[in-house]
C-alpha cells in the first residue's frame, strides 16, 4: 500500500509568527528591570563606601542574577511547557530549584562581598567583611524571589498562550468560513445545478415524477442545511451525514449504475462530535477524482466506528488511484482538514491518505469520540 504524509507549510509558521508578534522584545524586560535595581543599589551603596564600580558590581550580582533566572524559565517553559505550569508535581520541582538557585546566589554573593571586603579600602572592608548571606532570612528571601520571578514567568507564558489561541481560533474561523464559501460554491456552480436539474428533468421526462421530486428535496437539503451551518464548530456526526446523504442522492441520479454506496456506520458512534464538513468535501473528492473515471460499477465505501475513546471514519473509492502522480484532490481540501484537526484535537488525532494495493484511493481519519454536553 502507498500512501502519502499531508504536510501544510501553514501548520507550525502561524503560530511561531503570533507569539514573535506580539511580544518581539519580552527577553528585554527582565534585564532592564534589574538594570534599573542594580543602579538603585549602586547609588544607596556609593554613598556609603564611596565606590560606584564596587558598588555597581554588587548591585549587578545582586539583581542580574535573577534576570538570568527569568531567562532560563522562559527558554525551559518553551521547551518544556509543564515547568510553567501550575501543578502538585511541579511545585516539588520548583521547590528544589528555588533551592539550588538561591544557594548557588548566596555563594556568588559572599565571594563578590569577599573580594570588595579583600581588595577595597577600610571603610569597604569594614561593610561588606561584615555582610553574611547564608541566614535564615535572606534563604527565606532567595525563595521568596525565585517564586516572584516564576510565577511571573509563568503568567506572561500563559498570557501568550490564551493570545496564540486566539488568534489560532480566529485563524480557524478564516478557513472554515472559506471552507463554507467552498462547500456554497460548489452546490451554486452552474455544472453542479445544471446536472442536478437535468436529472431532474430527464426524471420528469420518464414520469418518475415522485423521483423527481426526491432529487428537488435532496437540492434543497443541500442549500439550507450550508446556509444554516455556523463555524467553527463541532457536529454530531448523524448532522453530517444529512448534508452527504442528499449530496449522494443527486450523484446516484446522475452517475446511475456508475456509482454504488457502501455505508457502513456503527450506531454508537452517530452522537460522536466531528469538525462540521469533515466528510463531505473527502466524498465530494472521491466521487469528483475517483468514480468520474470509471465507466462502470464506480463504488465509494464509507465507513464510520467508535473504537474505545476514539472514532475512525473511513472513505475509499475503487478509482484510478494516483497512477503514480499526486492525486487531484490531495491537496488544498486535505490540507485544510488537517488544519482544523490540529485545532480542535492537537496531535491527538491521525489523518492518512493512501493508495491501497487492490487500487482506488483511501483517506482514514481518528479522532477523539466525544458527546454534545447535555
């Protein structure tokens, strides 16, 4: 079996695009608020053992220190989303960190005390020989700050993240509208109501009048049913089959005995949300690119289960396949449905198109199984 991976140049860039966006200077700020602290220091100091370097350099180690701290959280909470997070087994963690960084603070403390007390003159070596950082106190402060600079990291983080969803959803909502457009342009272009019309009038010329009108209804299913569809948004799966069913309705018309239809669906499932026009443009696809080509005994077999926590729907044709080319309809429409697979179900969802052995084409789509709230 051959099968090809969908890949989408649209699906890691936005995002990355979102956050650089909107916050393009965030590592500054840490820096130049203990910028502003360590001057602070220096000056109080200067005036008391008339040294801006000595003091400078204390005040720098006093304050960039926890800059750093800042920019370390922040790179590891990108990297490793859970340090940023609120939970029992992170704050153990977190606590053991607070440790290491306050003591390993302290230490760089004393030593650069030390070295001004060692270096400097009488009245430096009187102040800073007689600072000891290792008290219960200032440990209790070395915690104190550690948590101020997380949490503050982890409030930016969160902030960024509800923003990159929002502006993911709005994304979203772009697509979906286009795909709606998408899904009324195809029922308003004028080859597919000038075939569903024909059908109706070669119905009317057979007096298969109570046919006819079937086909008119199922037309019109398909109208009202895009018009009334609001997006984005998730569907019970028996909806999305209404729009299908009529939409194969009026194919079967057309195609006659050229197109069959397998409907395989487990009952439990029908109540199973899905991303509404989940299915319709795959079958759309299949019977545009698969059943099109065939001259005789055209079947699309679809199918649909719950399998544990999760739902598998299925579509396949018995087509041309993709004859060793790109198939026609692997491209936009698929990448689209991925697109808003990665929005509703993150990574945990599989989205597979391939070419069976025995031929045609197969799409296979896994999603989480989940119910309307009552």
């Amino acid at each position: 079996m051959s099968s090809v991976e969908i890949r989408s140049p649209a699906e890691v860039a936005p995002a990355k695009t979102a956050i650089g966006g909107l916050f393009p200077q965030a590592g500054v700020i840490p820096i130049a608020i203990a910028g502003v602290l360590a001057l602070a220091t220096t000056v109080e100091c200067s005036f008391s053992v008339a040294s801006w370097f000595r003091a400078l350099l204390y005040g720098t180690v006093l304050w960039l220190w926890w800059a750093g701290v800042a920019e370390v959280l922040w790179r590891a909470g990108k990297r490793w989303p859970p340090v940023l997070k609120v939970s029992t087994a992170n704050a153990g963690v977190q606590v053991v960190a607070a440790a290491i960084v306050g003591v390993l603070h302290l230490a760089t403390l004393q030593v650069t005390a030390h070295w001004i007390a060692h270096v400097g003159s009488d009245v430096q070596r009187e102040v800073y020989g007689q600072l000891s950082f290792f008290k219960l106190g200032r440990i209790g402060v070395e915690f104190l700050m550690y948590g101020l600079v997380w949490f503050a990291c982890t409030a930016l983080h969160t902030q960024l993240a509800a923003q990159r969803d929002a502006m993911r959803s709005l994304e979203l909502e772009r697509q979906l509208s286009s795909a709606h457009l998408r899904a009324l342009q195809m029922q308003l272009e004028p080859h597919f109501l000038f075939n569903a019309l024909n059908a109706v009038a070669a119905l009317m010329d057979l007096d298969r009048k109570q046919e006819a009108l079937e086909t008119l209804e199922h037309l019109n299913t398909i109208l009202k049913t895009g018009l009334k569809r609001t997006t984005p948004s998730k569907i019970p799966l028996a909806q999305e089959l209404e729009i299908v069913e009529s939409y194969l309705a009026i194919e079967r018309v057309r195609f006659a005995d050229r197109l069959r239809v397998d409907m395989n669906l487990d009952p439990s499932a029908l109540d199973g949300l899905v991303p509404c026009f989940l299915l319709q443009p795959i079958i759309e696809n299949a019977i545009r690119h698969g059943i099109a080509q065939c001259e005789t005994d055209g079947c699309i077999q679809t199918s649909v289960k719950r399998v544990g926590t999760h739902m598998k729907l299925e579509v396949r044709d018995n087509g041309p396949g993709m004859n060793g080319k790109s198939h026609p309809g692997f491209g936009i429409g698929l990448s689209n449905t991925r697109e808003r697979l990665i929005h509703f179900y993150e990574d945990d969802f599989e989205l597979r198109a391939s070419q069976p052995t025995s031929g045609g084409f197969e799409v296979l789509i896994t999603i989480p199984y989940e119910r309307k709230a009552p």
